[in-house]
C-alpha cells in the first residue's frame, strides 16, 4: 500500500496549483502515480484512497479558501460578462440611433433640396412667363403706335391702303394675336375673365371682318396691290385700341 503521508503531501500540493509534473517531481515519483492518487486510486492492491483523508483534504482552511476564490473569480467573471453584454447592447442601441438620426438627416436634407429645386423651377418658369409678355406686349405697342399713326393721317376716320400691305399689317396683329392665345394656354390664363383678351380679340374680328369683305369683292384678275380697301374705327374700337395702348395686355 503506497504511503499516506506522500499521497496527502500530493493532495496538498494539488491545493497549492502545483501541476502533476511538479507534483511528481517533488515527491520522486512517476506522474501515472500521482495521477492515481489525485483520482483515489491505489496501486496494485486495488484499494481507494481513504475517503476520511479526503474529506480532511478538501476541507482544509486553505481549500476552501481556495473554493471560495474560485466562486468569487467565476461571480466576477459571470458579472463582468453579464456588464460587457450590457454595454455592448447600449453600444448597438446608441449606434442604432445615430443611424436613424442620420438618415432623418439626410431626408431632411433632400427634402429641403427637393423644395429648393421646386422654388428655383418656379421661379424660373415666372421668369420666363415675364418675357414672353413682355415681348407680345411690346409687339402690340409697335403695332398700336404705327396705327396710331395711320389715324392721324387720315384724321382719324377711314383708312385707306392697298389689299397687300393691310394683308401685311393685320398678319403682323394676327401673329400677336396666336402669341397671346398660346402663351395663354401654356400658362393656364383664364380668357374668359382676361379684359385685355376681350379688346384684343375684338380688335382681330374687326380687322378679319374687312379683310374677308375685301377678299369677297376682289375680281380673279386683280393684284392685290391693285386694291384699295378702307377701314374704320367706331367709338368700340376705338376705346377697344385705347385700353390695349394704355396697358400691358398681361398687366
């Protein structure tokens, strides 16, 4: 039967972290051995290690200090893990959170650039609006103020020309005229309350009325140079002419 006193010498050592290499080196024997005696195992014979011997091994001050060491390591350990998973869930939830922050961010930032680019568009397409009336109500002007010129002439009563050039001066009037009505309609101007559209118009069915009338009695073999035609303006078309002169068409 191997000797007690080295098997309890084993267990303590065992108590004090030693390994079995150091374990057997220290004692002068075979790591298989002590490998035996730390399992309760004897040698040849069989026998156990006595269980009183283990009992007053495993409970002595120093092993249960030691127990309790361990406890408190694997508590600091398991508290530790639990503080770290803790914190990086706070860490994932914080990262989160900036995440949507920044998308809000960014969508706000489009929508302030979407509205930007709709202010610009509207802005220029009002621009744009201007100078197309402001070039068809110059274009009247010139044509009033040159019929103006025709009125003083002939004193403001009929005037008289040739069939080819009224023909030239009412197209130059009736190209304003579908400037006016396109321009109308691309920018959804509501005719029917326009005042402006009203004397206008009633200026080109003035001006149709004598050219169709003119047309009407012109034999086949007559040039058109060779016509004399008249027209006239009444009190309507005057004031028609009147207000078209003293205000923008698209005032």
């Amino acid at each position: 039967m191997e000797d007690q006193a080295l098997i309890k010498r084993a267990l303590e050592l065992q108590e004090m972290g030693k390994s079995i290499r150091q374990i057997a080196a220290a004692l002068n024997t075979s790591k298989s051995t002590v490998f035996r005696w730390l399992n309760g195992q004897s040698g040849n014979g069989g026998n156990t290690l006595p269980i009183d011997l283990i009992a007053i091994t495993s409970n002595t001050p120093q092993s249960l200090k030691q127990k309790n060491k361990n406890e408190m390591e694997n508590n600091n350990d398991l508290n530790r893990l639990e503080r770290e998973i803790a914190l990086k869930k706070l860490q994932l939830e914080h990262d989160l959170e900036l995440r949507k922050l920044a998308q809000q961010d960014k969508e706000l930032e489009l929508r302030k650039r979407e509205l930007e680019l709709k202010h610009l568009e509207k802005d220029a397409i009002a621009r744009q609006q201007l100078i197309e009336e402001r070039k068809i109500n110059h274009g009247l002007k010139v044509w009033i103020e040159k019929e103006r010129t025709l009125l003083s002439q002939f004193d403001y009563e009929e005037i008289e020309m040739d069939l080819a050039t009224f023909k030239r001066h009412f197209k130059a009037l009736y190209k304003l005229w579908q400037q006016a009505e396109e321009h109308m309609a691309v920018y959804a101007i509501d005719a029917e309350s326009h005042l402006g559209h009203y004397y206008f118009k009633s200026l080109i069915e003035m001006f149709n009325e004598t050219l169709e009338n003119a047309i009407e009695d012109q034999d086949e073999d007559e040039e058109d140079i060779d016509i004399i035609i008249s027209y006239e303006y009444d009190d309507d078309s005057i004031e028609f002419l009147e207000n078209l002169e003293n205000s923008d068409f698209f005032s």
